[in-house]
C-alpha cells in the first residue's frame, strides 16, 4: 500500500474534486460521515458522554460533520471549537452552520486554558484539532489543551492523524500530541504511524476508502510503500518441478567466534530453511563440531582456532550473509577486506561486519552493486552519524544508500528497507522479536533468498517481511516472551505457506 505526503494528499483531494465533479464540501461529508458509520456501529446508541474537539481547518470540519450525525442520532455529544485562529477554512464554516442547525445552540469556544472542559475517563474524544496541515508549532494553551485530554485517559479517535504531529518532522513537545486509541486515516496510511519516534501517538490505524481518485492514486509514486501479504506475494518465485538443489544456489554463512558460534547456527540454518540449495559455514575452529552437530545440512570450512583471520573460499557462492558473531579484531577486518576485494556475489552485511565498515569505511567501495546491509539502530548510526529525527535519519540513509548502491534494512518494529529514493516499511513481526538471535536470523533468511537468484531489493522485501510473519505465527501460539530467535527458524516454512493462505472467511465457506 502506497503512503504519500501531505501534499500528495491534497492533491489527490483536488483532482477527486475536478474528476468526480464534487465539491469540497462533499468530499469531507464522504470522509466524515463514514467515520461517523464506524463510531455508530460501534456505539449502536449507547449514551456515554462524546467531546469533540475540532480546530478551525478542515480536519476541524470533519470534526463538525461527525458532531452533527452523532446529534442527529441521539447522542450525547458535546462540540468545541478549539480557537486557535481566526482563520477558518470554507467548509468549516459552512459545517460551523449545519451543526448549529441541528443542535440549536453553537459549539463551546475554547480561547485559553480558563475554557477546558472537564473530560472523566469514562467518556470519549473525539480529536479533530489538527489534521496533516500542521505546519507550526502550537500555541501553548493549546498544547496544554492536549495535554489535558491525554490525562483524562478516556478511549479517544482520532481524525485522520493524532492532533500535534507533523507528517514531516518529530513533534515539538513529545507530550503535546494526542495518544488515540485509534486513528481513523483517509484513504491512504501516514509515514509518522510507522516510524519509532511517533508510531506510538497511535494504539490502531484504521485506513478508510474515501474514494479518492484511483487513476491518481495508482500513477502517482508514493514517499513510502508499506509492504503487507499483498505486496509481497508477487515476489515470491514458485519452483519447477525439474529443479535440483544447484537451482538454488550455493550460499556461504561467514562469521562466528568464540562464545558466539550460535549465531551462525541461526543463521546457517535460516539460508538453509529459506531455501538455499547449499549452504556452508565458514567459522573459526571452535565452531566446528557444533555446526557440524546442529545443522548436518550444512558443510563447514574452519579458521584459525577462536577468531577468523583469512576467508578463503574454495568455490564460488552464490550468495554470502557475513559478520554474525565475527568480532571486530584487527586481523578479522583485515581478512573481511580482502575478502571484499575478491568476492563478486551478492552480500548480506550485519552486525559486526557493519561495525568493521563503520571502523573503516573505504571498505564501503569494495562493495557489490545493491549489496543488502542490515543495521539495528545503533550500527546505523556507526555507518550514517547521528540524526535529528526519524524523517532525518530517513534521508541520511537514503544518502548513504545511493552513494555506495546499497539496499538499507533499518532493523525496527517496522523495519525499513531503503534503496536510493525507495523507502519499503515492513509491517509484519511484533515485540517478542526483540530477543538474542533473531537479526542472526534475518541475515540467514535474505541470504537464503540471495542465493536462489532473488534480486537483492525484492530478497529484501520478502525476507523481512517473511522473518516478521514467522515471528507473527509463534506470537499467536506462544505469546511474546518465549518467542526466541530458533522458534523463528522453525516457522519459517509456515510464514511461506500463510503467504497462500485464503482468508478465513473462504475457509468456513468451504
Ligand atoms: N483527501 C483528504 O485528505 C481529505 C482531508 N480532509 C481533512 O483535511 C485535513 C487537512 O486540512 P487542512 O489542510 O485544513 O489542515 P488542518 O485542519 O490539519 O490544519 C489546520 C489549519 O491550521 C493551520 N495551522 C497549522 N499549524 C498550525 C498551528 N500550529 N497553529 C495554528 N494554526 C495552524 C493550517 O495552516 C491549516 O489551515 C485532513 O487531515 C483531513 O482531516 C477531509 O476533510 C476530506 C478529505
Ligand atoms: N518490537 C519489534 N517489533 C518487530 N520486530 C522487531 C522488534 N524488535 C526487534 N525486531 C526485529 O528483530 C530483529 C532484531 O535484530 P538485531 O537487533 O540485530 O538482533 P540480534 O543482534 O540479537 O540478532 C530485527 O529484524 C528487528 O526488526
Ligand atoms: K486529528
């Protein structure tokens, strides 16, 4: 699904306008009325107190329409204008009229903090403050606004974006944003719901069809593509019937040291599981008898005894995952860039290989094209510097990605994959997955969709997208804390199935 900016919103509000022949006015009572719907559905009349609180843009105007259907059908609602300018957009104001219509009285002004209202915990919001025109920081009696309605901690909706976020940058007051239960969101998801500093404004997303033009939406690229079961399914290459285990590829596993040859086991086997037609190890001494005990499939060359200080292949891989448990001593980085200069296979680069590039960063030229490197958080920074925000991290890592052609997977809740100006955001996996291994996995996973001719971008797309499913399949049996990285392995041939998996309502017709 794709995401576009603020302005890619509005336009494609303005050319549903012109091609439909709707007004504007019209378009807000579609979008308004159907979260309207949600709410009556939902609520199917119950009387608890509903305080909408609408700014004076047309987020504010959806605001107005939703108070004038929950009036019209016998709620108990309770409408306030949050008066932060007297600069009223058109179809506020018209809907400024229609809800007096029906209500008889006008809405309650708020201008400063002596107007709050008293909101109890077991009433409900509705935040209609600001929507994606935030463009500047708040007044401060309006921060202190949201601020009073957080503390209610009542269940609150908000209307297309919690009030307080800019759809651009970190917000200015990480306190002075709404906490919704849920963001209902027009037509397409917003980028700050997935992202790290501001996901968390918002427990739900729901995305509601407003009916935008579709020959718009479909030809105008987005900022962002959030990548669910639909978008990876077209990915995923189906196997002949003649195939042999060379079809798909030989891949190399290269990292290990003493103390942490688990980690190559996990990843060892996930090349394998992913499937990989051959895989070896290429560990330190100390690893042998333990790969050789844990994943039989596998072949094993061995280093120097508890450390790698040379890489010498004695074939020609298909694919290599480098740098799980491979220390960061001189002598390994010294073998890694030799390696470098040699090896002409698609990569995977992770954790300490990252930190060897970050340690010495012409390494970074020896790269092949859309070499895939797979940074947590603080590897990243090691590679691209500090950030100011998750929208500047974004473009640092887009920068860092096109100058040395590689594809970025920014490992996270939702991991982002970033390749030059693409941005994918993962949106499968969930928090048991922050557990001891499971990158490991992931490393394994992509090198194992290398090795079978995956190009490097869709590899890593489907790989993590696949990693978070299988984690996805032990949450719903085990919960999160005993998910562990080896139980992701171990799903990994369910994450492929649940990919053709009908959904559940075609199963019970069945
Ligand atoms: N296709 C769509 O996206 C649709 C959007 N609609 C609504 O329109 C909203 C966008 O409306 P607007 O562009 O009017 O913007 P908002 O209602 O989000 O913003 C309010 C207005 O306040 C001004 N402003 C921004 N920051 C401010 C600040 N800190 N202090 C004071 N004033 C500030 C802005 O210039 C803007 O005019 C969407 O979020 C959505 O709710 C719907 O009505 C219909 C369809
Ligand atoms: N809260 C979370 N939600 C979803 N996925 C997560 C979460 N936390 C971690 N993950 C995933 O787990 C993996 C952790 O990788 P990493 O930090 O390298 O761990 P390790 O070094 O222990 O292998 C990444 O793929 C990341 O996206
Ligand atoms: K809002």
């Amino acid at each position: 699904m794709k995401i576009f900016s603020a302005s890619q919103m509005r336009m494609a509000d303005e050319v549903t306008i012109k091609s439909e022949k709707i007004s504007s006015l019209e378009l807000m009572e579609r979008a308004a009325s159907q979260i309207f719907n949600l709410l009556h559905h939902r609520l199917q009349g119950a009387q608890i107190p509903i305080h909408v609180f609408c700014g004076i843009g047309n987020n504010g105007g959806d605001g107005l329409v939703i108070s004038r259907l929950l009036v019209e059908h016998g709620y108990n609602v309770k409408t306030y204008i949050v008066n932060f300018s007297e600069n009223r957009s058109k179809d506020f104001l018209v809907n400024y009229d229609r809800l007096k219509e029906i209500a008889k009285e006008w809405p309650f002004q708020i201008k400063s903090e002596e107007d709050f209202p008293t909101v109890q915990y077991q009433d409900m919001v509705i935040d209609s403050i600001f929507g994606i025109g935030l463009n500047r920081p708040l007044v401060p009696w309006v921060t202190q606004l949201i601020k009073h309605i957080n503390n209610a901690r009542c269940f609150t909706l908000s209307v297309d974006i919690p009030s307080g976020l800019y759809d651009y940058k970190k917000p200015d007051d990480a306190e002075g944003v709404i906490f919704a239960d849920v963001t209902v969101t027009f037509q397409l998801p917003k980028l700050v719901f997935f992202l790290p500093q501001t996901g968390g404004y918002t427990k739900e997303v729901e995305v509601i069809d407003i009916g935008l033009d579709r020959n718009f939406l479909h030809q105008t690229p987005g900022i962002a593509e959030l990548i669910n079961k639909n978008e990876v399914v077209p990915l995923y290459r189906s196997r002949h019937k003649y195939s042999h285990k060379g079809t798909f590829g030989h891949c190399v596993l290269i990292g290990g040291s003493y103390g942490k040859i688990g980690s190559m086991v996990l990843a060892t086997k996930a090349a394998l599981k992913m499937g990989a037609g051959l895989a070896t190890a290429y560990v330190p001494e100390c690893g042998y008898e333990v790969l050789q005990t844990t994943v039989p499939e596998a072949m094993v060359i061995t280093d120097s005894d508890d450390e790698l200080e040379e890489i010498n292949l004695d074939f020609e891989p298909s694919a290599v995952g480098i740098g799980m448990g491979l220390g960061t001593d001189e002598k390994t980085i010294k073998a890694f860039e030799e390696f470098l200069k040699e090896n002409k296979a698609p990569m995977v680069i992770d954790a300490d290989a990252i930190n060897c590039m970050a340690k010495k960063p012409e390494l970074l030229e020896h790269l092949p094209l859309q070499t895939i490197i797979t940074p947590h958080p603080k590897e990243l920074e090691r590679l691209i510097g500090k950030w100011e925000d998750d929208f500047d991290k974004i473009r640092k890592a887009q920068e860092f990605s096109a100058k040395y052609r590689c594809v970025l997977v920014v490992k996270g809740a939702n991991s982002l994959i970033i390749y030059e100006d693409q941005i994918y955001i993962n949106n499968s996996g969930n928090p048991g997955m922050a557990t001891a291994g499971s990158g490991d996995v992931l490393t394994g996973m992509l090198t194992g969709l290398l090795s079978q001719g995956y190009d490097p971008i869709r590899a890593a797309v489907l790989g993590t997208y696949l990693h978070g499913s299988a984690g996805d399949l032990i949450a719903q049996k085990n919960g999160f804390e005993a998910l562990i990285a080896g139980d992701i392995v171990n799903n990994i041939g369910q994450a492929y199935l649940e990919l053709f998996r009908q959904p559940q309502q075609q199963e019970q017709k069945s």
